[in-house]
C-alpha cells in the first residue's frame, strides 16, 4: 500500500491514535456526523496522517456501509448521508493532506476524471488531492465525465498521464473505452486506472497501469513518468 504515513510524533500514544481512528470509523458508519467531523478535527490537532485518516478511519466507515448496503441492510439514503458526512469530514483533513507533500512544480500534467456512467468520486477527488500536492498540474473532468472530454482535454493540455476511476463492476468497460479513444485520437499518454471495481489484471488487459490507492497513485504517476517514485 502507498500510504505516505508522516511521523506521528504529536499524536501522544498509539491508543489515542487508534481512538482517533475508530471514531473517524464509527462516524461515518454510524451515520454521526458530529461525530466523524469531531474526530477529524481531532486528528488534525494530534498530527494524525490525513491520508491514514481517511484510509483507516473513514473509508473503513464507507466501506462498510457499502457492505451493508450491499446486504440490503441499509437504504441508498444512508448510503448518501454516509458519504455526505466522509465527505464533511474529509474537508477538515483536506488542507493537512495538500500541507503534507511537496510544493507544486509541474512534474508532469494529468487529465483526471470518474467515467461516464459513475458518480462515485470520493475516491477520484482523494487522488487528485494527492497528486496536486505531490506537484502536478490536474485537470479534472470529474465525475459521470464522458470519454470524449479525457480524449479532448488531453489534447489540449498535452497530458503527461490521464487517470480514470471506476467503482462499479458496470462502467469499468468504459476504462477501456477510453484508452481505446486515447489511441485512436493520436494520445499516446500512459493511462492510470483505479477504484473499488478495478484489479491489476484488468489494467494490464487494457493497456493501462493500475493504482491501489490515493498514495500509490502518485507513485504510480511518478514511475510513468519517469520521475522516481
Ligand atoms: Co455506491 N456503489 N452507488 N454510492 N458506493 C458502490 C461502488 C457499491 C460497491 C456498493 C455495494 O453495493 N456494495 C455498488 C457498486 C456495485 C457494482 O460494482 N456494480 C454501488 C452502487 C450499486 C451504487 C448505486 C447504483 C446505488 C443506487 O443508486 N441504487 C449508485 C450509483 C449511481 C451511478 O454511479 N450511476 C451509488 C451511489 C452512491 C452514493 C452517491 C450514495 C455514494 C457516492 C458519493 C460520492 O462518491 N460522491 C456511494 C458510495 C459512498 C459507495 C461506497 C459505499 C463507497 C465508495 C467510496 O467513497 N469509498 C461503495 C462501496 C465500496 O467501494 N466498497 C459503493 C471510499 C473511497 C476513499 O475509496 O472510492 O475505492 P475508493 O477510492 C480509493 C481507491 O479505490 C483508489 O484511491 C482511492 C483512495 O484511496 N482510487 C484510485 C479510486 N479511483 C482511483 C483512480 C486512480 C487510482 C486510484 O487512478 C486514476
């Protein structure tokens, strides 16, 4: 995993980190926002990692309600009110996350966006976040975005690497829609696929590179670009 951890020496003891987490966790799952946006303001004071944050305390919340969702023990209301309060929560964390890497200075420029057909981009806005702060220049087509913006986007702004996210098993076909355009258009940029419905294999199958997460995806992004990583 790519986790950029920072040194947790504020953070007093190992249990009040975990404590930290575990409401940041419970928050969202338990559908309490007050109780997740404490929590992240919590770990801002600590020194807590954003990224471990949101890694290990909220997206644990979300994916569990997704699970349950998943069961039909939870309605899609929920399922929206639990992405609404990680979303609250993550504003909190957002400024730590750009503080915690390094000053922009155009390593290289990403067209970044959730493909056509998905709306998810919790994760996709993570992604940008960290590469923005790890110095390049993103472009976001954001979310539900069709495959002919990455393709034009891309040209106009002479993409280094574009980047799509898929979290459905439904719409991951359309990561190969879009390099199949890229290719067609003339846009030999490297592609970077991510998101909860999409594996390694399915990006080596499609001509693309693949990121577990937020972290790994600058890595990622670094390597294709020869920048070190
Ligand atoms: Co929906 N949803 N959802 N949802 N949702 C899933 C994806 C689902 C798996 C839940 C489930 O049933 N278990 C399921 C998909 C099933 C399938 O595969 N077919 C599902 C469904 C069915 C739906 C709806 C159809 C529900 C409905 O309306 N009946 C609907 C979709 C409509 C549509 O898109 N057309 C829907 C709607 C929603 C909400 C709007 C309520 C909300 C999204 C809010 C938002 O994004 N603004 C939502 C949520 C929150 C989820 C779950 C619970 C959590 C997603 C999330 O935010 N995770 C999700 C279950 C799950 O993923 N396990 C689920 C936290 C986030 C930090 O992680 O997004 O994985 P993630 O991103 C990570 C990595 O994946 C990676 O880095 C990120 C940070 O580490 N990554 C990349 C992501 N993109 C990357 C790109 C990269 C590199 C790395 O390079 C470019």
């Amino acid at each position: 995993m790519g986790f950029l951890v920072k040194s947790d020496k504020e953070v007093d003891t190992l249990a009040d980190k975990q404590a930290i987490l575990s409401e940041l966790e419970n928050g969202v799952k338990g559908l309490q926002q007050e109780v997740a946006v404490a929590a992240a303001r919590k770990a801002v004071a600590a020194g807590v990692s954003p990224v471990e944050a949101i890694e290990n305390g909220l997206a644990r919340g979300i994916r569990e309600v997704g699970e349950k969702f998943a069961r039909k023990e939870m309605f899609v209301v929920e399922l929206i009110y639990a992405a609404t309060i990680m979303e609250e929560a993550i504003k909190i964390l957002e400024p730590e996350l750009k503080k915690s890497k390094e000053k922009r200075h155009a390593v290289g420029t990403v067209v970044l966006g959730t493909v056509a057909g998905d709306i998810h981009d919790i994760g996709k806005n993570l992604v940008r976040i960290m590469l923005e702060a790890g110095g390049f220049e993103v472009h976001d087509m954001g979310k539900d975005a069709a495959t002919e913006s990455f393709v034009s986007k891309s040209q106009e702004v002479g993409a280094s690497l574009v980047g799509a996210s898929s979290l459905m098993t439904t719409t991951v076909s359309v990561q190969k829609e879009i390099v199949d355009a890229l290719r067609s258009a003339g846009v030999n940029a490297p592609v970077m696929v991510g998101g909860a419905a999409v594996s390694e294999e399915w990006a080596k199958e499609i001509g693309a590179h693949y990121s577990q997460d937020a972290g790994s995806a600058v890595e990622t992004a670094k390597q294709l670009l020869g920048k070190g990583g």
